[in-house]
C-alpha cells in the first residue's frame, strides 16, 4: 500500500540498502519500536492479489493493478524476500490469504508454498526450509462493499469455513482468523459476527476487528476518548462470540486479533480526488501525526492491554510511511513520528501479567461517548517489577493519580509524553521535536505513589518491589 514497501522498507538504491534491497535504517527502527509481528501482504490490498505473481526469478514477474489503491504492484518483492526481511527484524509474520477473488484451492496452495517441507510441487519451487507461518487471515474485511470480493456474512462464512477445514486437513494446528466487522460503525456489526461465527465456529482460533480514529468536525474531546469506543468494540464482539458457543453448545472459546487499528485522518483521504494515473507505490495516506494523536494510540495501547485475556493479537496499521509510526523518504533519511514512542515504550515496558484494576476518575462530557473518564490505565506486573500506563485526557487541566502498592516500591524510570504544544509534530527536519521526557512530577509515600498528569498526556511508570 502506497510507499510502505516500495521507498519503505525496500529501497535497492538507498545508502543504506543491503544485498536484498532492504533499508537498514527503517531495519533499525522497527527493531527498536519493538514490534513482533506483522500482517502481511496487506489489507484490502490482498483480496485482488496473486501470490504466485512474487516468486521465481524478479525480472520475470508480472505488473498488476492493485484496485483497492489505485497503483501498480510490480511484486519486485514477495513472499521470499519479505520473508528475509521478517528474518532481520526478528518478527512473525501473520498471513493474509485472498479470498475476496480467490478460494480454497489457492489457499491451500500458498499454504503449501510456505509451510510444506521438501517434496512437493510447490514445496520445490520454494527451496530452502518452510517458512513455518501458523497465523493466516481468512480474507480481509469482507464486509466492507469497497473489498474486492465484497460478500454477504452467510457467503463469507461458508467460505472461511470451507478453507479453514481445508488447511487444517494439511496443517491441524494452525491459528485461523476469521473476519470480523471493519469497524464497529458498519450497519452489520454484530449480525456479521454472530453469522460467521455460527457457519465458522469450530473451524476458526479467532474473529477480527479493525477501528481507526480521528477528531471529527474538530471534536477533541471525543477523539482522546477513543479507547472508549475500543472497549466497547472488544466487549461487543466478545459477547456476540460467546453468544455463539452458547448456542452452539461449544466450550471453545473464540478470541480477537485486532490486526488493523491506529489514528488515520480518513475524512482527508475520502474528500481526495480519485487518482487518474496508474503509479507504483504512490504517496497514499501518509498522515503526520502530532502529540495528541500518540496520546491518543498510548491509550488505545491501554485498552489492547486491558482486554488481552480475549485480545491476543493486534496490529497497528501500518508501519512504515502509510498511517505509519515511521517515515522515509527516498534517498534520505527515516525517522520516528509521534506514534512511535507510546508503541516503543509498551513493547519494551509491558511485560509479565496484565493485572485487573479499577480506577476511580471524574468524568468529563463527549459529544460521542456522554461522560468519560479523564483518565484511564492499565498495570503489568512481573515479580519485582511494576509498571503502570496511564492517559490525561483533559484538555486543560492537570490530574492527580494515585495508587498504593505493596512492598517498598522504589522508582525504575518513567517516561511522559506531553507538551506544551499538542499539535507539535516530528519532521525530516525536526526528527526529535516530539519524545518522550523523563517524568519527574512523582512522589512516593512509604507504599503510595502519587502523580500529576499535564493535560493531553501519556505516560509509563516502572517501580520495582
């Protein structure tokens, strides 16, 4: 999509390219935001997308239309270099089968490309050691009437269910994902759910969710309370699965991979005229992302956290220039939007058990979500070790957080994102104009740990016991 891979990730001309084409600048960041896995070969763009189009010799391969962003792929790279590349960034790869113009048959085939050890037809083609993937999408959002392929909830069931029982008959321990709505907006979501879910249940691991953000009509104040809209989205569909095996007499349970969620100004892109030129990775939605939006993904960092008992995997789309927590630019330089710290910072400091807490706030009112707390967090805890994720979402107004703990806590680091600017962006220029800061405005009192938040604020506090 867009500039993710091509001047994104793949770049063979830049000075930092190595034998594979791949940017070892861009490399190094995606190793330091600590990401573990990622979905892969796209989104919408996989219901139009032939797989076999990416292997065998490069200069043979064939240009395609992508239809779901209006460009060329050249398929330059496929699924064995971008599995090199998985390999460098030390990260699994989750695969996104097409079954928007495709089926069973070629799902089995890519399956068997992957995965198969030596001694097939498409095993040889591959070469080398299967790939060992254990994570495969079933399609992408085909609820949506813009997906390639777009089905009706029965028709799309039938289908997932025909393909997971499909490839499990050629690997039974796979992990398979059904689609769920592709946003908690659509007019189907709900009876999407409960529909798939009955025609799929037994055959699937989990059941999709995908939700962007952004401050509509200038409304900020619902737009920090997005995690609001996530909890309510994760509680619904878990609900709804649950439903499902009641009836169904299942003891199974069905959890959620919520492969695609992020901040995305997508009234921008739906007010752009329609491109007229067929491009190669053009520039497609490569928002720039300010303070207030990396608070924004801090918090729906906590609510991923929050309800990772039914969450068990999730992807913020995407990763390199394209709605991305990190930009470059052909020939020049890469660096870290605003974005990246809050995801960096929970990767690294986000360890051990999520523990279940309760928090007592005062509210505020939002046009969308009524009254809202103003602060929100989430804990995880390992023996020694504590630390808390925690969101100012007043827009004026410092708040104090307090929480006791046991032992005598002692402070590790913590870490605030906030500025005196909330609209404050990082640039090719100004790379650094927006980090995190270590946070000094923390007190402790014997087992007691008091905080104060600035406004339009994020922060991680470790302590150790």
């Amino acid at each position: 999509m867009g500039r993710c891979v091509y001047g994104g990730i793949y770049e063979p001309s830049h000075p930092s390219a190595d034998a594979d084409g791949f940017r070892q600048d861009v490399l190094s960041l995606v190793r330091e935001m600590g990401v573990s896995l990622v979905r892969y070969p796209g989104g919408n763009f996989v219901s139009g997308y032939r797989w076999e189009d990416g292997i065998g010799p490069v200069e043979s391969r064939p240009v395609r239309r992508d239809l779901a962003w209006h460009s060329l792929e050249t398929n330059e790279v496929g699924i064995d270099e971008f599995m090199r590349w998985a390999a460098q960034a030390g990260v699994e790869v989750m695969y996104a089968l097409n079954l928007g113009t495709r089926g069973v048959q070629e799902a089995l085939d890519v399956h068997e490309y992957l995965n198969q050890p030596e001694g097939t037809h498409l095993s040889d083609r591959r070469g080398g050691k299967p790939y060992g993937i254990s994570m495969f999408c079933l399609g992408n959002e085909m609820d949506g009437p813009w997906q390639t392929g777009h089905k009706t909830a029965h028709e799309y069931g039938r289908l997932a269910a025909e393909t997971a029982r499909a490839l499990r008959s050629a690997e039974p321990g796979l992990e398979l994902i059904a689609c769920g709505s592709s946003n908690s907006a659509m007019p189907t979501f709900g009876a999407w759910e409960a529909t798939v879910l009955e025609l799929a249940y037994d055959a699937v691991d989990y059941i999709s969710a995908h939700a962007y953000y952004e401050p509509l009509d200038g409304d900020l104040a619902s737009f920090l309370a997005s995690a609001v809209d996530m909890d309510h989205f994760v509680t619904s569909v878990t609900a709804t699965a649950d439903s499902v095996a009641a009836r169904l007499k299942s003891k199974k349970r069905i959890n959620i991979s919520f492969d695609e969620w992020n901040v995305w100004y997508l009234s921008r892109f739906q007010n752009a005229p329609t491109p007229t030129e067929w491009e190669v990775a053009p520039r497609v939605i490569e928002d720039h992302y300010n303070v207030t939006d990396a608070v924004v993904v801090g918090s729906l960092l906590i609510s991923l956290l929050r309800h990772s008992d039914r969450v068990t995997a999730a992807c913020q789309a995407q990763l390199v220039n394209v709605i991305a927590p990190i930009r470059a630019e052909s020939s020049g330089p890469a660096w870290r939007q605003t974005t990246f710290h809050p995801f960096a910072l929970t990767s690294r400091l986000a360890t051990g058990e999520v523990l279940d807490i309760q928090i007592d706030s005062p509210t505020y009112a939002t046009p969308r979500f009524g009254d809202v707390p103003v602060i929100d967090a989430v804990a995880t805890h390992e023996p020694g070790s504590l630390t808390v994720f925690a969101v100012n979402r007043s827009q004026n107004e410092p708040t104090e957080l307090t929480f006791s703990v046991g032992g005598a806590p002692e402070l590790a680091e913590a870490w605030l994102l906030a500025d005196a600017d909330p609209t404050a962006t990082n640039t090719q220029e100004n790379p650094d104009r927006v980090i995190p800061q270590p946070f000094e405005d923390i007190t402790i009192d014997g087992d007691t740990i008091r905080v104060t938040l600035p406004p339009i604020a994020w922060a991680a506090i470790r302590l150790t016991t």
